[in-house]
C-alpha cells in the first residue's frame, strides 16, 4: 500500500475505523490486526468503488463487513489473525483501552449482536438514518426503531441490570 494512498485516503477516516476495530475486539493485538486488515481490503477494493455513495460511507461499510467476517472467522480458528505493524497516528489514538469508561462502553457495544454493533456506531458518528440505512442495508425507519432499543439495551448493561 502506498504511503500517499494511506495518507489521502484512509488516515482521514482513521478514527472511524478504530471504532469499528474496537467494537469488534476485546484485545489489543486483534485491534491492531482488524485495523490492518480493514486497510489492506480498502487499498485492495479501492478500484470497486463506483461513487454511488460518499467514500466515507464505502469505506464505514467495508471496515464493518471486513470487522465481521473476521470475527465470525477467529469464532471458527482462534489462531486466524497474527498482529503485525500498525502506523505510529493509528497505534497512540488506539491504545485507549486503558480508559475505563470508554472501554466500559465497548465492553457494551461488544455485548450486541454484530448488526447492532455497526448501527450503534454509525449513529456514535452522527450519521443519519438514511445513511445507517444504506449502510446497514434496510430502511430508515427500522433503523429508528432498532436505535432505540440499542439504546435501552445499552443502558441496561451500562447499569449492570443485564449480562
């Protein structure tokens, strides 16, 4: 991957990327190999995109599809991934696994189910329900619905009235 690609195209949405590694991952090391690997698939797709939506929103929805075919594949073969080199930018924003609340709220997060997952982090980026939508691939008005009850399921966990 060219340092130019990585920096005009994947650096800028580096923090929404790290959200969606986190959300997936319950360790550093996965963290940094999701990370990787959502990068590597960008620069490897980048000629499938068709500019029918934003490149921001190509690149939230393969960075969910590549965050949940990994997970489903290290459920399958735990010794799937192998941590690697993550650029310095990406391994300082990521490394807040030691700030307990947030991680609370991941611990959260990781709780639902791998379709919530993307949802709820699509809404933490303000993104709209159409565009959750598109995203997720249904409509805006079960989005609406389904963040509502993300957000009552969170606040049960968060409250640890659940497990």
């Amino acid at each position: 991957m060219s340092n130019d690609f990585y920096t005009s195209s994947i650096l800028p949405y580096a923090a929404m990327i790290i959200k969606i590694c986190r959300a997936y991952t319950n360790t550093q090391e996965d963290f940094e190999d999701y990370y990787q690997e959502v990068c590597f698939q960008i620069w490897k797709s980048r000629n499938n995109f068709r500019g029918h939506s934003e490149w921001s929103t190509w690149i939230y929805r393969l960075s969910l599809n590549v965050s949940m075919t990994l997970l489903k594949k290290q459920k399958n073969n735990p010794e799937y991934l192998d941590s690697d080199y993550l650029p310095a930018e990406v391994s300082d924003e990521s490394r807040t696994f030691a700030d307990e609340s947030l991680e609370q709220l991941y611990t959260a997060i990781r709780q639902l189910s791998e379709v919530d997952r993307g949802v709820i982090l699509l809404y933490l980026e303000e993104k709209s329900y159409q565009e959750i939508a598109e995203i997720i691939g249904t409509n805006p008005n079960n989005i609406g619905v389904r963040i509502k009850r993300i957000k009552e399921r969170l606040k049960k966990l968060l409250d640890g009235k659940i497990n």
